[in-house]
C-alpha cells in the first residue's frame, strides 16, 4: 500500500496546505510533519528527521512545498537517499515510474517527465492547487535528531522585516511598481493606491536592483509568489521572472507607456499611459466615490 509523507513548513502554512492537497493526488495513506516551532532552521538536520519518519512509515513519496526551505529540505533528503527530486510540480500520476508535469523556466514552460525513484520526492509549485481542508490528515510536530554534523548549518538569528500592514503574500490587492516608477521617491503614487485599496505594495527585480524598494517587496521567481484578487502593475513591461511571481493572481491591471509591452499579452486589463498620471488620476477617483 502506498504512503506519502508530507513536509509542512508549519501547519497553518498556507503553501504546506497547499502540498498536503496535492499529496491526495497519490492515493494511500498520508501524514504530514511539521518540525518543532523552536528548532532552529537547519536544511540538513531536518532532511535527516524527514528521511528517518519516511523510512519507519515506509513512505513512498515525500511531498514539499516549492518554497525556499521545501525546495531546499527535499534536496537534502534526495542527496541522503541518493534519489532524483522533481521541483515546483503541478499535477502527477502515480505509477513505476510516476508522471510529473512541472513548471520550468520561471513558469514559461511545463515539462512533463518520468521520474525513478524510491521513494518519490516532489515539491509542489506554489498556486498550483488550491489548499482545501484534509481532517484525516495526522500532522506530527516533531524534533529534529540529527548529528552536530547535520546542525553546522543553520539559522542563528532571525530579525523580522520592518513592515507593515498587509502581507504580500496574503494581499487580496497587490499594487506593484517597475522600472517605470523611475525613484524610490516615486513609489509614493503606489503606496497610496495600496493604501486607498487595503493593499500591498510589491516591485519588480529592477526595482529592488537598483535599491529603490527591499528585497521583500519583490514580486517574481526569486521573489514572493502572490495569488492576489487583483494584481495591479505599473511600469512592469513583464519579464518571464516577474510573470512567474504574479500568475497566481486572479486579474491583472497593467499600466504601461508602451503599448507593445509584453505584459499586456497577460492583462485582463490595459492602460497604456504614464503611471504618473494614471495611478493619482485611479487614487483620486476613489476618494471621490468615497466623498473624502
């Protein structure tokens, strides 16, 4: 009989949720862990208590989510078995070998490929289904065992970002800024829309290059991942890297001078103008239907 393990970052974990979901797609019996909230985030030590819980439940997936640390985690727990592992999977059929059809590329492309392995070791792309509830899911909070070996690398200190307000990741409206914004000064016309909108404030990876906006507002691949109500992006011409980050939003208002910019080919909205004035002229028509 089968059995799947499923690597939860922590058990409200949206992302995880979204893992144990998709884990259902391989039938069988199912549990999932979640390692202690006070061990210190160590990638190899809590691949060895991953590979120690698959081996005495006889596991035969070990299922992640496609965050930084799933992605990770599932790494070292593929270099321990010496076994191949799939990343930022979005469907999968079980067999010998099992099917995957994983995004590539930043999400310009799915590869559907046979993997061989025992056991199977997949990470789920972020978005890719839709979290839903799974009472009969038995998820264990457990301690890492490992060596000193596997603990020489690992989080020492964690120092939370000084933002606030809403989430990027849990943003129902994200309003994002490019390289058309021109300044960090001039992210004031996005932050008050996101403002006005209950929103948050995102950017793209020209942005936070050129050091106009943290790291933490970035939208896209090697960003955060954001599956807003609606995504409104502003000066962005929409770079196959930026598209990976916001595909999981529900609708897209682009603003951009350039009509021919490739991210209108994704827009469910378009306004081809100078986010300079556009985005005031959006902010002022609110707080006019809102009489302030």
């Amino acid at each position: 009989m089968s059995a799947t393990l499923v690597f939860m970052e922590s058990a409200d974990d949206e992302l995880s949720q979204q893992a144990v979901t998709f884990a259902g797609q391989l039938g069988g019996e199912m549990s999932a862990v979640a390692i202690d909230a006070g061990e210190a985030y160590a990638p190899a030590a809590w691949a060895q208590t991953l590979v120690e819980l698959a081996q005495e439940r006889g596991a035969t997936a070990v299922v992640g989510p496609g965050t930084d640390r799933g992605n990770e985690v599932l790494a070292h727990v593929a270099a321990k078995l010496d076994q191949p592992m799939s990343a930022n999977c979005m469907n999968v059929t079980p067999g010998e070998p099992a099917t995957v059809t994983r995004m590539r590329w930043g999400g310009s492309l799915l590869e559907e490929a046979r993997v061989h392995g025992a056991p199977l070791l997949l990470t789920v792309a972020p978005h890719a289904v839709a979290a839903t509830p799974a009472a009969d899911v038995q998820v264990m909070a457990v301690s890492g065992s490992a060596s000193d070996a596997d603990r020489v690398v690992r989080v020492s200190e964690t120092v939370p970002a000084s933002t606030a307000g809403v989430s990027l990741a849990d943003a129902d409206v994200v309003v994002s800024g490019g390289r058309g914004v021109g300044s960090s000064e001039g992210f004031s016309v996005i932050e008050e829309l996101a403002a006005l909108l209950g929103g948050a404030v995102g950017c793209s990876r020209a942005v936070t290059s050129a050091g106009w906006r943290p790291h933490s507002d970035q939208v896209g691949q090697t960003g955060t991942k954001i599956s807003p109500e609606i995504y409104i992006a502003c000066g962005i011409s929409g770079a196959t890297q930026h598209m990976a980050g916001c595909k999981g939003a529900k609708r897209l208002l682009a603003i951009n001078p350039d009509g021919e910019a490739s991210i209108f080919a994704s827009a469910d909205y378009a306004v081809i103008g100078d986010l300079h004035e556009v985005v005031p002229a959006i902010s002022a028509e609110i707080r006019k239907a809102r009489g302030t």
